[in-house]
C-alpha cells in the first residue's frame, strides 16, 4: 500500500466519522411532551425515517393519562381508557424507531442553528423542535379532589359532560371557562351549580347573563370547597363547602365536579424567544407554525393544548401533532437532510 494510497483511506475515514458523528449529536427532531399531540408527532415523523426524540415531560402521557374511560376518540365503539389509549400509541411510535426520554426540558436557546436543549445536565442539539407540552388543568389542590380525578372529578366538560347525565354537579370558578362548562353541562345533568369562591364574578357580562337566565344553573357565592367526598368509594359523593362570608358549613350532594378555572399552558420556558399570548398560549399561524415577533421561525412547530385554547381535545391534539411532524419532514427536506 503506497503512502498516498494510505493517507487518502485515513483522510476519508475521518470525513465518515466526522459526517456519522454529526449526524448521532445533532438531532433531525426533538418532541417535547407525550399526550396525544406529542405522540402522533412521533409515529408520524418515526415513519419519515427521523428517529424523533421525545421528551416525555412532567406529566407523561398528557391529560389522557389521568382519565379513565375516552369514548369519543374514533375507532374505539366500545371506549378506551385513557391510560391504554396512550400506552398504544407509545407502542406504536417506539415501533417505528421514535425513541422516549422519561425527562423534561430545562431551558432551550432558539436563536441559534442547531437549536440547544438543555435537559438536566445534558446538551441535545436539534434540527427542527416540535412543542407538543399541552396544558396542566388549574386544580383546587385538595388530597381528595386529586384521588377522585376520574372519578368524578374532571377538568373537562366535553370530555366527560357524557357521564353526568340525569344527576346533579357542581361547577368550579367565575370565569368565562366556568359558564361556558355549565351552560354546556346542563344538556345533561338536571341541576349545576356554580360555585363562586367570591362576591364578584370574573366572567364576561353576556357570559355571566346567559348562566343566569338558565333554569337549570343556580349559584353560590363568597364559597369554597373544603373536601371532596367519596374517596373510600371511589365515587363522588359530595362537595363539604364553607361561606367565606356567613362562616356556615355544610355538605352539597352532587355526584360530579367540573373545575372551570382554566388551564396553564407549559410554554414558560420559552418566554422571550417566541410569541404567546396573555394567558402563556403559544401563538401559531394556521395553527402549527411558531412565530417570534409576528414572524414565522423557521424550524420550530407547536401542537395540541399548549396552542390551542379553543378545543382541547385528543382528537383535535392528535390533529395537529399530525401537522407538525409533516411540516417537519417537508422543512428538512427543503434544508438538504
């Protein structure tokens, strides 16, 4: 073997493991969150050949991980819960080569190309990011409430207004979310009332006019909730309430409570680097494409709740998670990869 010879094979050695060693630290995608938006992104973008990373986040699995029977998700006639419903479509994701992280984002830096994601002590670089971190229910916080979540107690009204039928229910908050989630719930439960934790509601004046004027909605005032009872049954039971005004106790007999005090989108840590609304929602055009200072950022995509005030839905989650994972395949198709 002549010198030449040799030195080009140890040249184009070192071309292959430079290009392979890019190509293992810097990753095509990375999809941050787990629920029903993060992992159709995953199947769709693992079947593109991408290999996503998915960062499974605090609250692995998404909402649907804390509810039990899903009925209104097409092509299960019979229901699903809502646990199995995400266990599957892990399964099916991992199955085309999407790989799951049981961790969570820290921090990302999005002025720069490749995108950096800081995860705990780790540095995971990216080509394209997709934000699919939903949005955590406002909850009252009480031990019971949190053991009788899907027992009961819901953060949804379309998701599980179903359930409720023919009983009566108790809707938490004063807001536009609690009216809206009582007008639409008295299609189903004979009686709702709306508990108030003060005097003054912070509902819209069309908003709060339409909750009065109905027939089956009554309210309570300067009232909170002290314990949900039902947790040794596994079964609502009733509301112990207490009159922050009259200092009176006593016990509401309803056998569901809707909390309609609204949703924390999990988009803090990227405050500053693109655009959200008031409330933290990320602002997407055509209901995907990131912007940052009303202009598109190439490269960067968000789906389901974290986006979406509006429907949250799995269905509608899963829709956009779809969305995204193509934008992503058609971006890096554009950029060479």
């Amino acid at each position: 073997m002549t010198l030449c010879y040799a030195l080009g094979l140890h040249l184009l050695a070192a071309r292959y493991n430079q290009t392979d060693m890019s190509d293992t630290t810097v990753r095509d995608t990375v999809i941050l969150g787990s629920g029903c938006a993060g992992l159709t992104a995953a199947i769709y973008a693992a079947r593109a050949n991408l290999k996503p990373l998915v960062l499974e986040g605090h609250e692995p699995g998404g909402q649907l991980s804390i509810t039990t029977l899903v009925e209104n998700f097409p092509g299960w006639p019979e229901g699903v819960q809502g646990p199995e419903l995400i266990e599957n479509m892990k399964k099916q994701a991992t199955r085309f080569g999407a790989e799951l992280r049981m961790a969570h984002l820290t921090s990302a830096d999005l002025t720069r190309s490749p995108f950096e994601l800081t995860i705990g002590k780790d540095i995971v670089q990216t080509r394209s990011l997709i934000i699919a971190s939903g949005a955590s229910a406002r909850w009252l916080g009480l031990p019971s409430e949190q053991a009788l979540i899907g027992f009961g107690v819901s953060s949804c009204a379309t998701c599980d207004g179903f359930f409720a039928s023919g009983k009566e229910i108790a809707v938490i908050g004063g807001g536009d979310s609690a009216m809206e989630e009582a007008i639409f719930l008295t299609r189903f439960a004979t009686k709702v009332t709306i508990i108030n934790r003060t005097e003054n509601f912070r509902a819209s004046r069309i908003m709060l006019e339409r909750a009065i004027a109905h027939p089956q909605i009554e309210f309570l005032h300067n009232t909170v909730v002290e314990e949900v009872l039902g947790v040794e049954e596994k079964e609502l039971k009733g509301l112990k309430l207490f009159n922050k005004k009259t200092g009176e106790r006593w016990t509401l007999p309803v056998a569901f409570m809707f909390l309609g005090i609204g949703h924390i989108p999990n988009a803090t840590m990227f405050k500053g680097q693109i655009d959200l609304d008031d409330d933290g929602y990320i602002k997407t055009e055509h209901n995907i494409f990131v912007t940052q200072m009303g202009v598109q950022l190439h490269g960067v995509y968000a789906c389901g709740d974290v986006q979406d005030r509006r429907y949250r839905q799995a269905i509608t989650a899963a829709g956009t998670g779809c969305m995204a994972a193509l934008e992503v395949e058609k971006y890096l198709e554009e950029m060479g990869r």
